[in-house]
C-alpha cells in the first residue's frame, strides 16, 4: 500500500491469506491464490485500487504482480514449485 508499482518480474507472497483488499492501492495486480502447497486455487486479474476479492474457499496464500505480468501457464490447479 502506498508503493507506485511492483517491479517488473518480481510479486509479494502474502500468508496467511484467503482475501485481499486493494484500498490506499495506486496501481492494479494480478492476484494469485493459492493454498498450502502452492495450488493455485483461484487467479483474480486486473484488480483496480478500491476493489475487493472476498475469502476464497482452500486459499492460504496470495501472490500479488502487477496487473498483466502472469505467465499463461498459471490456471487453477497448477501447483507452482517455490525455489
């Protein structure tokens, strides 16, 4: 909150979390859910400054990128391999 963007390749791992609000934001994200084994649950895209995304059923975890920047190969069910 506050911040003018996100870098270019780079997001922010929320956790816990299974809801996110974008009040005080100034730029949109991308939103991936996902749960403790880093399952996408549920992907949220162009999430404008104001806007809500309510508790989302088996969501641990949320990563935050700028609006556009998913790879295509996120969709619900993948499971991301953290490094």
């Amino acid at each position: 909150m506050g911040s003018n963007g996100l870098p270019s390749g780079e997001g922010l791992l929320i956790r816990p979390c299974n809801s996110i609000h974008m009040f005080f934001m100034k730029f949109a994200v991308d939103a991936v859910f996902m749960d403790r084994e880093y399952r996408i649950v549920k992907l949220v895209s162009d999430l404008k400054p104001g806007q809500v995304v309510g508790t989302v059923h088996g969501a641990w975890q949320v990563l935050e990128v700028t609006a556009g920047d998913l790879p295509e190969s996120f969709r619900e069910g993948v499971q991301l391999s953290v490094k």
